[in-house]
C-alpha cells in the first residue's frame, strides 16, 4: 500500500528504523507468548515483549504505541480485557511513561508552531476546522493514496479559518 512507502520514507534516523524494528520484535513475541503451551513459558515470552517494547520507547518516544497494541490483542485473544496479560501490558506502559518523563525532566516536550500550525491557532474555530481536516485527510489518503508526503509539517497544509473554504466543509461531513 502506498501509504506504507509514505511511512517508511519519513523515517528519517536510525532511532526511527531501530524502534520500529523493536516494535515488530515486540509484536512477534507477543503473538508467540499465546501459542506457547506452557504457562511459565508464555509468561516468559510476554515479558520478554513488554521488555523490547520498553526498549523500543527508549529508542523513539513513538514506540510507546506497542503497548496499546499488545493490550488490544491480548483482550482479543483472551476475549477479555481483564487478564495478566493485559495488566502487565498497563503497567509497564504506565511506568515507561513516567519514566520517560523523568528522564526529561518532567517537562513536556517544547513544540513549535511551525511544527502543528493548527495547535497553535488564535482562534478557536481554526484550530478545530484545521484538525478536524487533517484527521480527514489522512483518512482519504489511508483509502485514496494519492498526493502522499514525507512531511506534513511547517504549513504544507493550510490552515482552514472558516466553513466557507471547502476543506473546512469536507472535513465535517
């Protein structure tokens, strides 16, 4: 699908390449601990997923979304989302987090608005039009992969200020 090839050319570093590699590791692992017949061996193979999930965080803060995909496939695969798998799953994700905000020093990240324009709108009618619209234009482009680009920040997409511009009244629908 050509929006695979859109993110795989905004992977920029190796910090991106070496997470998303973990988080496939992570996932792989985390599927095999359900096929394991044993109980201490599944246990075992889930824990080692949780730990190259954290491994993967540490490499790039977006690895932090193995986690929440190891929780819904262990709720699928348990049909319940109260399991030990799932528990574990929770807390190692909420641990990861805070440690990585300690290690941050407990200051979020700075963002700029030449980063997300639309975050950093005056108003609020723009910024809800600007992000209604993107989250719908990401979703086109997931089924209609046309006009893909490796960077959607520093204004490539305008800003939307009212519903008389037709993006705004697109994105709504």
């Amino acid at each position: 699908h050509p929006v695979h090839c859109d993110a795989v050319s905004s992977a920029v570093g190796m910090a991106d390449v070496f997470s998303s590699c973990l988080v496939l590791l992570a996932l792989a692992a985390g599927e095999c601990s359900f096929r394991t017949r044993s109980w201490l061996g599944a246990g075992a193979v889930w824990g080692l997923s949780l730990a190259i999930g954290v491994a993967a965080v540490f490499s790039k803060e977006s690895g932090v979304a193995v986690f929440l995909v190891l929780l819904v496939y262990a709720a699928a695969e348990r049909r319940s989302w109260v399991s030990p798998q799932s528990a574990s799953c929770g807390v190692v994700a909420v641990l990861v987090c805070v440690g990585r905000l300690a290690i941050n020093g407990s200051t979020p990240p700075l963002f700029v608005p030449e980063n997300n324009p639309a975050a950093f709108a005056n108003d609020l009618p723009t910024r809800i039009l600007s992000l209604t619209y993107k989250a719908w234009r990401h979703l086109r482009l997931l089924c209609w992969p046309v006009h893909l680009s490796c960077d959607y920040s520093h204004g490539s997409l305008p800003l939307v200020h009212s519903l008389r511009d037709i993006r705004g009244v697109g994105s709504i629908a």
